[in-house]
C-alpha cells in the first residue's frame, strides 16, 4: 500500500480493511478550463487534490481519486475547456456515495475547487439525505472572504476567484514549475448590468481569462492559505457525529 489514505493505489483486501477502520470519505473536484496565459487548465483540481490529501493525512479519511471535470461552460470556447453539464456533476457526486455507501461510509466530503459547481454539490446533498441518508458535507474554501482579507494583498473582482492572486499563490505553493509567473496580468473587467441576470458571463468579459492580480502572488501566501483551510477543514470533519 503506497499510503493508508490514497484508495486509487489500493488492493480489494486493503481498502476493505481501511472500510471498517473509518466511515469517512474525501472528493476532490474541480474542473479543466483556462486559468489565463500562466496557470495551467487544472488549475482547480490541483488545489482541490492537495488540500484533501493533507485532510487526509490529518483525520485518517479515506482519498478518493479526484473528478477533474466540472461545470464550466462559461469557457467553452477555449481549446481545453472540458465542461459538464451542471446535473451531471451532480449524478457523479451522487453515484460517489451512493457506493461508498454500500461499504459502510456514512460521511462524504466533497472538497471543491471550482465555485460554478458548488450549485451541483448542494443538490446532490439533499437528494442524497432524502434517498439513502448518506451525510454529504461540501466544501469550498471555507471562510474564503475572511482569509483572503487577512493574507491577500489584491482585492477579488465582485467576490470571485479566478487565475488571481489567491489561485496563483496556491499554485506556486504547490507545483511552482507548471506557473509561468513572466505572462501573469492584472485584470478587472467592468462588470456589465446584466451580469448574473442573462447568458452575458466570465467568458465574454476578460480578455486575459484573469479575474485580479495574481502579480502579487507568492509561494509564501500559497503555504499560509493551504494551512489556514487545511486546518479550517479538519476542524470541521472533528466536529461531525459520524
């Protein structure tokens, strides 16, 4: 067994062994879509993967391997975007536990990395505690707003987070040698009126695909911001009654 955490690397006698020692099971997700000229297009997985692997670590739950597509049409456009459609995100997440189910896993926790599928991962809650009562706790980013304010030194644009400062910094904390620092940007795109109201959306808006000033990023920031939500996730997977 390469770790006690990682089921992708497992044998059916090992993981059916890790299944009586714990009832909890981590999914990361994310997406595959541009992330501007210097971030790479998994950019939301990648972060999403480590985050639950030092969860992992620190709570015993059991890795699932991670689902690197998401909801992404507003960059459906770009060559590398893979986007699902917002229920099948949901079905996945939903046909996830209901197998884990089955072999005695009565917490799922969903750790995201991309907000367009944050709307999937509530509904597949829900359906999932009316359908066979499986606790499906989801996760992005806890107290994001909070932390940004006291480690960023840029502001987000209107409260989203994308190829920015804050993705950025995780990165370059992470896999420093897949960001191209020399053709980061800053960017604020006016926001039209009818934004959120009509199909007008991020895609059509900024013409570098950032959203912010990943200028200012550092792998020292990206460091803090993995142990502030690492800690931030542990504390909330003490906190339930599995």
């Amino acid at each position: 067994m390469a770790n006690k955490y990682e089921m992708i690397y497992m044998t059916r006698d090992e993981i059916e062994k890790r299944f009586k020692e714990t009832s909890i099971a981590i999914l990361p997700i994310g997406a595959l879509e541009q992330h501007g000229h210097h971030l790479p297009l998994g950019t939301d997985v990648i972060i999403a993967e480590e985050l639950s692997k030092r969860v992992c670590t620190e709570t015993g739950a059991l890795l699932l391997p991670a689902v690197s597509f998401g909801y992404s049409w507003v960059w459906r456009n770009i060559p590398g975007t893979i986007s699902l459609k917002q229920h099948n995100v949901e079905e996945i997440i939903k046909d996830t536990a209901t197998s884990l189910n089955r072999y005695g896993v009565k917490t799922l926790i969903v750790i995201n990395g991309h907000d367009a599928n944050n709307a999937s991962m509530k509904y597949a809650a829900r359906e999932l505690e009316d359908e066979i009562g499986i606790k499906v706790i989801y996760l992005f980013y806890p107290d994001m707003n909070d932390v940004i304010e006291k480690i960023m030194e840029s502001d987000t644009w209107h409260g989203l987070i994308h190829a920015c400062e804050f993705e950025t910094s995780l990165m370059l904390a992470i896999k420093p040698e897949v960001v191209h620092m020399e053709k980061a940007v800053k960017e604020y795109p006016n926001k039209p009126l009818l934004y959120g109201k009509s199909t007008i959306s991020l895609g059509d808006l900024s013409k570098s695909g950032v959203y912010g000033d990943p200028t200012k990023a550092t792998k020292e920031k990206g460091e803090k911001l993995l142990k502030i939500f690492t800690e931030k996730i542990v504390n909330i997977i003490k906190s339930i009654d599995s």
